[in-house]
C-alpha cells in the first residue's frame, strides 16, 4: 500500500510543475508532493498564464509510471474528484462542480483548475498534477467568472485544503488502482459534474470550437458532446467559457 507521499514546501518558485519536474530529474524521488506560497510563473492550461498571489493553494504532486502511457489522461478525473471532495469535506452545503476538462466552479464561478503534464523524464514517464485553488483572492480581468473560497468560507484555510487535498488524491490514486479501476474514478467524476445536458462549447486540440450538451464521459474517459449534427468525443482540449450575461456556466 502506497503511503502518503512527502510535501516539499517552499516560500516561492516559478511553477511547483515546473519546480516538480526538475526536482525529480535531479533524483527527487516520485511520487512526492510540493507545495509553494506564491509562483512567478505560474501556469495554466493551453498556455494561459496562472495569477499566483501569497494566499492561494498551488500543489503539485509528482508520480513516475503511474499507468499505461496512453491513459495518462485518466489521472486528471482522480485529481478532479480528490478537490471537489476535499472542498465538500470542509463546506459540505455549498454547491461545488467538476466541468470538464478540470475546472472546479463553486455555483457558476472558477474556483480553482487542475493542469496535468507529463514528460519523457531518463525514459520513465513522469506525470506531474497542478491544483491551483483560489483562497482568498481570485483574478478579476478574466473572461468568465471567478471566485475565492474565502468570499463565502472565510473559516476554511489553506493549509486544512491542502491537507485535505493530499489525503483524498492518495485514496483516490490507490481507487484507480493504476488505471484498471478507472470505471470508480469516472462514476465519482460524473456525481460531481455539471448536470447532463448543460450547454458546453469546448476546442478540442487543433482543431474548431464545438457547441452543445454535455452528455458525460465515456469509458475512456472522452468527453461526449451532443451537437446539431450529432454526438462528438473529444479526448482533450479546453473549455470555452460563454459570455457570463448568457446566464450558463
Ligand atoms: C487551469 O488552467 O485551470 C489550470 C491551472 C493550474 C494551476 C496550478 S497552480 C499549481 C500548479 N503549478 C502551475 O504552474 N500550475 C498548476
């Protein structure tokens, strides 16, 4: 049985992915978790920057081989559902979703995001998970809503999400079981999402935008999107936010 892995934490890096993966080239040995106060770099999804102030949440955890190379993938959902389940441990009335791929909403607003990057690392595959969980201050210039866990949990720290977080993913890393269980992992996912049928509008990788429903995720862990002119799977790629006076999240 896996232990609960190490948390280095540091006052300041760039990016704790970054900061992950170069630790554990330099024979820090994975799985570990690291933790930092603030980034000066750090990142988000489809090469959009992440804001990091002293006082919100950035982990990482590092894994090395934790499955198959092609269901890589598959760790997002685990990381997805270990902070929607942390959030609900500490808050447990308060209306806290999954949207795919990995944003966390607290009613319509972006709460926090998960990054998941992997790399070729001296031939092992190594997998790094971000959270980024806006504490007590999120962004204002963005282009969809967003929202800290302090503007309606001022009682809930960091450090408790944090920990919270750890154990979860640990749990639900061992559920997962190197991806045979991935079938748990998709159940859980889909019992924190959005509602079926809620409006989505999502790029796939390289290619165009694609309107329509959310209609869950399949066995693979693809993303099925009802359209016009029928039902699409999409493996990864990115939300698109509607303009927040549509009313949708
Ligand atoms: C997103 O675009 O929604 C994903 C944001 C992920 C941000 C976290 S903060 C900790 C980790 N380090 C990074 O540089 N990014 C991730």
């Amino acid at each position: 049985m896996l232990q609960t892995p190490p948390l280095i934490r540091l006052d300041e890096t760039s990016s704790t992915n970054e900061e992950a993966f170069l630790r554990q080239a330099a024979g820090e040995a994975a799985p570990f978790f690291l933790t930092a106060d603030m980034q000066t770099a750090g990142r988000g999804r489809a090469g959009r920057n992440w804001i990091s102030p002293k006082g919100n949440l950035y982990l990482s955890a590092c894994l090395q081989n934790p499955c198959p190379a092609g269901r890589l993938h598959q760790l997002g959902f685990v990381a997805g559902v270990a902070l929607v389940r942390s959030l609900k441990q500490l808050a447990p009335q308060s209306d806290f979703r999954l949207k795919w791929p990995n944003d966390i909403l607290e009613g319509k607003a972006k709460l926090a995001g998960v990054l998941l990057e992997a790399r070729k690392q001296e031939g092992a595959n190594v997998v790094v998970i971000g959270w980024g969980v806006n504490i007590v201050t999120a962004p204002h210039d963005l282009p969809y809503p967003a929202t800290a866990l302090n503007d309606n949990h001022p009682q809930i720290d960091r450090d408790r999400v944090l920990s919270e977080l750890m154990e979860n993913f640990m749990s639900l890393f061992r559920l997962w079981d190197h991806s045979k269980n991935f079938a748990a992992i998709r159940q859980l996912w889909l019992d924190h999402a959005l509602p079926l049928n809620s409006p989505l509008c999502v790029k796939p990788d390289g290619t165009q935008k694609i309107e329509g429903c959310f209609s869950g995720i399949d066995e693979d862990g693809a993303l099925l999107i009802d359209t016009q002119t029928g039902r699409q799977r999409v493996l990864a790629g990115d939300t698109i936010w509607p303009n927040p006076s549509a009313g949708a999240a």
